[in-house]
C-alpha cells in the first residue's frame, strides 16, 4: 500500500517541491494539504497537474477529515509545534523540516509522540550534502578540542541561527564542548561578539542580502585549521531527497529520530 501523505505548507518553497515529488512517486500519495492560499481549490491544479479530488485546507483540524499517514510540514516556526502535537495525538507520523524550534520544543514533541505511539523526524536540513557536513563535523569533533560554527542566510530570515546550525552546535555540543582559550567571562571589551553559547559551542549568525543558506564549522590546532561548509542554492529541490527517504523510513516509528544524519548514520555516540 501507498504511504498517505499530508503536506502543511503545501504551496510553499519547499512544500511545492516535496509535493510535486509525492505526485511523481510510486510508493507515496498525496492526499491532503494545507495553505493559507488557495483555500478550497484543487489540490493537483494548485500544483499545476491534473485534478486530484482533494482541496487545499487551511488548517489541520480540516485535513485530519481526509485519512492520512504522514505529515509533513514546511511552514513557519510560531505554529509548527501546535500542528505537529496536533497530529502526533491524532495517531499520525510527522516529519518537520520547519527550522525555529528549540531543544525544548522537540523534548516535548518527543514526548507527545511516545504518549501516543506515534513517529517524529525533524531535521534543520533535509539536504543530504548538508547532512554529510554536519556528519563529518562531527566525526572531526571527535578528535579536535575546539570548533565554532558560523550560520550565514539571507537579511529577512526571521530565526537565528538557523535550524541546521542549530542543531549541529547541539550534535557537535553532545560530543563534546568546545574548548576555549579564554573563557567567556573573561573576555574584555564586547563578550557578545564571540557570539551565543549553543551547547558548549559558539555560534555565529550573519544575515545580510546576497545570502541564502550557508554554515560552516571551523576547527583550530597550532599551525592548522580546517573548514566543513555546506553551501544552498535558490532552489529546493536538494531538500526533496532526504524528505522522501525520512518518509519511507518513518512508518512504524515510535518516538524522536532528530537529524537527517541520524536517520542515515545513526546516533553520534554510535559513529
């Protein structure tokens, strides 16, 4: 049988792309989506294919009408948490891709989903370059002491650090804390430009035009260094691969995988 997918987010950046790769594939069906445009059209010709019987929702109180599997959302981070708990208790798997929420958010998500039996994947990067960056920063946090990460995107982006910045300073945090030469209450002049302390990391926000989506972890040794940095294009499609893996692996999950890497590499202590 096909996995029956619900999409939040549906006529989006990401959401569109992911959808129109839902409608070519031949193991998942799209038979819901949600938008706060084109409310009660044709869900297919919103797409720009043939008419699938189903409507675009506005919300997801009015998709769970429709029998569904799997949502996946790709909206804003003010209301992901509300529809992800939402459809968690609903008996449904989710997977988030919305970046913004924090290590308490998916605490608390996690438990919703053990309480109910249900699934959750959420990664900040569902690109699978991107999550062989975060992968190898963290096999080289094994063995160097000291790191800090800097997250680039574009002026108008609302969240910082982004979602995969985020959650690599959390991963590279859990291998270990970044070891600084002088400690952050020792700094003189403006402590707060060696950035915000994520986890025992120091990370680094730059927003400014001409920047789309970008992070780099930088490791220092006497005499070396070395850079990982994942670089985003204007489109979305590098997302769609990892969104429709997470979404074969995602039936019959119980509780929180966060991490594209995680789904592919397993857990950090486990690499």
């Amino acid at each position: 049988m096909k996995i029956r997918v619900c999409i939040a987010g549906v006529t989006g950046w990401a959401g569109s792309a992911v959808a129109r790769a839902i409608l070519a594939s031949e193991t998942l069906e799209l038979v819901a989506g949600l938008a706060l445009d084109h409310v009660g059209e044709d869900l297919g010709t919103v797409l720009g294919g043939k008419p699938l019987g189903a409507l675009v929702a506005p919300d997801l109180a009015a998709a769970l009408g429709t029998p569904f599997d799997v949502l996946i959302d790709f909206t804003k981070p003010d209301s992901v948490k509300a529809r992800a708990r939402q459809a968690l208790a609903a008996g449904k798997q989710v997977i988030v891709g919305t970046s913004g929420l924090s290590a308490a958010d998916y605490g608390d998500l996690e438990a919703v989903a053990l309480a109910h039996g249900t699934g959750f994947i959420a990664s900040g990067n569902f690109s699978i370059t991107a999550t062989l960056a975060k992968h190898f920063a963290l096999v080289a946090a094994r063995y160097l002491p000291s790191c800090e990460v800097i997250d680039y995107a574009a002026a108008g982006k609302v969240d910082a650090p982004s979602g995969s910045s985020l959650e690599l300073a959390e991963a590279l945090g859990a291998v270990r804390p970044s070891e600084l030469a002088v400690p952050l209450d020792r700094t003189h002049g403006y402590p707060a430009t060696r950035g915000a302390a994520l986890a025992g990391i120091q990370v680094h926000a730059v927003r400014l035009p001409g920047f789309i989506l970008s992070f780099e972890t930088l490791f220092g040794l006497p005499d070396e260094r070395l850079t990982i940095r994942h670089d985003a294009g204007n489109g979305a499609e590098p997302y769609v691969a990892g969104v429709l893996l997470a979404v074969q692996k995602i039936p019959g999950l119980k509780g929180m995988i966060r991490g594209l890497d995680t789904l592919l590499f397993g857990a950090a202590d486990s690499r």
